[in-house]
C-alpha cells in the first residue's frame, strides 16, 4: 500500500447543498459530489458525480464564497484525515478512510460517464441504520453548521440588506 494520502469533506450550500468529498491523487484533489453525504451504513449507495479536480488550498477553505450565484456559498470542513489507497484503477477506486467521522474502508465505482457510486465497505467501522451526515452535521473545524457559518458571515449594510462577507482561504479551485 502507498504512502497515506489525505482527504476532505466539505459541505457547500451552493446551487444545491451538497458535500464535496475530495481525495489526494499527488499535488490535486480528485473531487466528486456527493449530494446526500457519505454513509457509514453499508447498506446505503451514495450518487457521487464527479467534477473538477482542486488545489490541495481548496481543501482547507471553511468559509463563505463571496459573490456565489446560487445558494449561500458558506462551506464547511465536514469531515478530514488520511487515506490509504488500496485501489485505484480507470472506474474503481478503493481506501481506508482515517477521519474524525469517517474510518473504515470505502469504494467508488463509476456506473456511467457522470455518474460513480460511493459505498461503505462491511468493516468494523460500519455503522448499520445510521445516518452521520444528521448525527453529526457540524464541522469539525469551527464546530459550527453551514447555516451558522452563514449568519456569523452576515453583514447588514446600509438598507437593511444582509450582505455576505468572504472569510477563509480565497482559493476556492
């Protein structure tokens, strides 16, 4: 097995809320959307589209994106850690999460050109029946959620109009 790589999940209120899990592939980020979160429950297919590699900058935003055209823009840190890649082949990709809410073993599998499914792996770390992304919904930075991420961000400007103000790291790609 290679060295341990690391890996985030963010969660983006963006033009949908979605959780962006990203995983070390050298000096980027593969990213993949992951709308309903990841699951520790082996039984649970997750949909997991995938999008445009990162910086590994990108992976250390926790903040508000100033100017997003849909949705708030607030993004927080979910979960993070290590991985260690057990396989990675064109459509199948296989790890070991070590994380603060996730552990255990995980695999992609791509089901079409858009379209791969993520699922937890039958380990000691599977959690059947539970739902983490609603156990544990706040960030394990800040400790706050994305919707108090976003207040905290707010300013309200002359008019009364609530303005969102950019906090974190400005490499957002």
């Amino acid at each position: 097995m290679a060295a341990p790589v690391r890996f985030v999940v963010q969660l983006h209120d963006a033009t949908t809320l979605h959780f962006d899990f990203r995983l070390q592939s050298g000096d980027v980020l593969r990213s993949w959307a992951v709308p309903k979160g990841l699951s520790l429950d082996p039984g649970v297919r997750r949909l997991a589209v995938p999008v445009d590699d990162h910086s590994l900058a990108a992976g250390e935003f926790e903040g508000v994106h100033d100017g997003q055209r849909h949705g708030t823009g607030a993004v927080i840190i979910w979960d993070e850690g290590t991985a260690d890649i057990v396989r990675d082949e064109p459509g199948h990709v296989s790890f070991i999460l070590h994380g603060r809410k996730l552990s255990g073993g995980f695999a992609l599998t791509r089901t079409g050109q858009k379209r791969w499914i993520l699922v937890k792996v039958r380990d000691e770390d599977a959690r059947p029946g539970s739902d983490i992304v609603a156990e544990q919904p706040a960030s394990v930075r800040s400790g706050k959620t994305w919707t108090q991420l976003h207040d905290a961000a707010q300013i309200v400007s002359p008019g009364g109009k609530h303005t969102p103000v950019m906090r974190g790291c400005s490499d957002s790609r």
